[in-house]
C-alpha cells in the first residue's frame, strides 16, 4: 500500500452498500480510520459480516495482488467503526457518500454533511450519473468542497477513480481529491461535470447498442457478448456487464445523460426498459439477460 501522505486519518463512508463496502474495505486495508454510516441496520451488519470474510480472505493472497499479511487482518477490521448515526461522522476528514442513486435522497445526505463537518472536509460523492453541481448547490458556502469521487465495482479491484469538478469545485479540493485517491492505491483521473462524466458516458451508449442488436435480432445475447470479448479483447461483454452494473441502474444513467445532455441517442432501449419493468434487474435479483441460479 502507498504511504498516506494526505492529512486525512478518518474516513466516513456514507451508505454500507455495495459501493460503500469496497470503498471502506479499501481505506481499513490503507491504514485509514473509518466510520460506515447507513439508515439500514440490516445493511450495516451486511457490511460488517463481508468484510470480515473478505478481509480475512486478503490474507491468503500475495502483496503483490492486494493480500495483506494475516498479521494485519484484526487491525484492518478494528479500523472500520459501524454507525446508525451521524454524529460521529463529525470527527472525519473526509466524507464519501455511497448511497443509493436519487438525486433528493442525495441532496438530503449533503445538507447534512455540510452541517456535520463544518472545517476544511472535502464531501466526496461517489455517484455514477448525477450532476456534482447540482448536489453543491444544496450545501451553501460548503460547495467548493464537493466533489465527485467514481469508484468503480469491485472497488478492491478497479484502479480507477474519476475525480469530477463540479462548478463551484474549488482546486484545492480537487488536488487533495487526487491526493487522497493515491493514497487509497487507486489512479485519480480529473474530468468535468458533465452527465455520465467520460466512463458512463463512453460505456453506457455501447452497453444499450447490445440491446438494440439484441432486439433486433443481429444476434442472440451470448454470442454478442462473445463478439464483443473475442474482437474487442473486453473482459466482458456488453450484457453480461449490464447484469453485474444492475439494468435498473443502467436505465438510470441513460435517463440521466439523455437529459443532462439533451440528446435523445442517450435514451435507454425499450428491450433494456421492458426488462427491468419485469424485475429482471441482473446478477443482484439472480435474472437480468442471463440467469443466476444461487450458489
Ligand atoms: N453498483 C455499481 O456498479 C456502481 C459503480 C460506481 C458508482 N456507483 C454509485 O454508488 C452509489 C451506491 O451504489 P451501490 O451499488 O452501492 O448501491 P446499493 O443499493 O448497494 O447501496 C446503497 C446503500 O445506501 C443506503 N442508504 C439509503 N438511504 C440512505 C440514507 N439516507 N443514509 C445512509 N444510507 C442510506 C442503503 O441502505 C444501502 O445500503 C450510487 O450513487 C451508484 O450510482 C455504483
């Protein structure tokens, strides 16, 4: 791991789900003090219970793909505190919001973040889609310290983070974003604040193209997939990506981009659309365009 050069020793993780799990697994493994926070105690003690088998699991793999000494496996855990409530997040140096993505539900956490942690902390959000502008602009003179902070699934695994500059961004924040991403081993790469920032904005149109082609009937799911991996070199193709990102969650961002941007080539496939009006949202609800039997 990257020694921590940042001035950040507490990190609160706002929402224990699976986005806040990895970026809590990350910054224990990294030597930071964590706090989780979330409504759901259901999902707290979820949290809790994957990270002691997945930190416990890191210490039968080499350094050199993430493992950790099984020395290190109790003071990892002991690092990360679980909480229903936010007023201990008050003693972070950072805040990165991980909850579910609805912009009023975000809007909310933020308020409550700019009136928890009142210093110089930056409130990061890990959103896929939304606007960091417009979620600054719930928080007042706070908004300069908002920024956006894309982790991507499986978040022990992705190297990368896209740090997204809202309007009101200030560069400080930016560059100790940057900072602190370095320090969670991770690759910070800048983009602006625009609706699906580059990765979505790039991925999602290719992802909905494989449901059209799908609808159409070019070809049938699993040898579009197979095109896409044997042709492309992709490690996974279009729709099986779109199962383990959730389709719902896909549907979303497209709705997003298409009104963010104002386009219409980035609304979702009616296919895409019909799926997740079936509740098949993929690998999470075990059906999305393939099937997953539970293990
Ligand atoms: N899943 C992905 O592949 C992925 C990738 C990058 C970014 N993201 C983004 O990360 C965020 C979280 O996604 P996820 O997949 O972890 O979602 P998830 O549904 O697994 O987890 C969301 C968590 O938020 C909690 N929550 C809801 N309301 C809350 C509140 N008021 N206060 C605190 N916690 C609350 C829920 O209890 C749940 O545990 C979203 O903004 C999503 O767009 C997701």
């Amino acid at each position: 791991m990257p020694e921590n050069t940042t001035e950040v020793k507490t990190i609160a993780v706002i929402g224990a789900g699976q986005m806040g799990e990895g970026i809590a697994q990350v910054a224990a493994v990294s030597r930071f003090s964590v706090i989780v926070y979330d409504v759901s105690s259901d999902a707290l003690r979820r949290c809790q219970e994957s990270h002691k088998k997945r930190i416990t699991k890191l210490s039968e793999k080499p350094p050199e793909k993430g493992g950790i000494p099984p020395a290190d496996v109790e003071p990892v855990l002991a690092r990360i505190k679980y909480v229903h409530n936010l007023s201990p997040v008050g003693g972070a140096d950072v805040a990165i919001e991980a909850v579910v993505e609805n912009f009023d539900l975000k809007k909310k956490i933020f308020h409550e973040l700019a009136h928890t942690l009142t210093g110089r902390q930056i409130l990061a959000t890990n959103t896929s889609s939304i606007g960091i502008t417009s979620i600054a602009a719930s928080v007042g003179a706070a908004a300069e310290r908002v920024v956006g902070m894309h982790f991507f699934n499986p978040v022990p695994v992705m190297k990368l983070v896209e740090v997204i500059k809202g309007i009101q961004t200030s560069q400080e924040t930016v560059e100790r974003t940057i900072a602190l991403a370095k320090a969670l081993g991770k690759t910070p790469i800048p983009a602006n604040d625009r609706a699906g920032f580059i990765s979505n904005r790039v991925l999602m149109p290719m992802i909905n193209e494989g449901f059209y082609a799908w609808m159409e009937g070019v070809a049938e799911p699993r040898n579009i997939d197979e095109i896409m991996k044997l042709g492309c070199n992709f490690p996974m193709g279009p729709l099986e990506l779109a199962d383990f990102i959730g389709l719902d969650t896909c549907v979303n961002i497209m709705d997003v981009m298409a009104d963010g941007l104002n386009d219409d080539r980035y609304r979702a496939c009616p296919l895409l659309k019909q799926l997740v009006a079936a509740g098949r949202m993929g690998k999470k609800t075990g059906r999305g365009v393939y099937e997953y039997p539970k293990a």
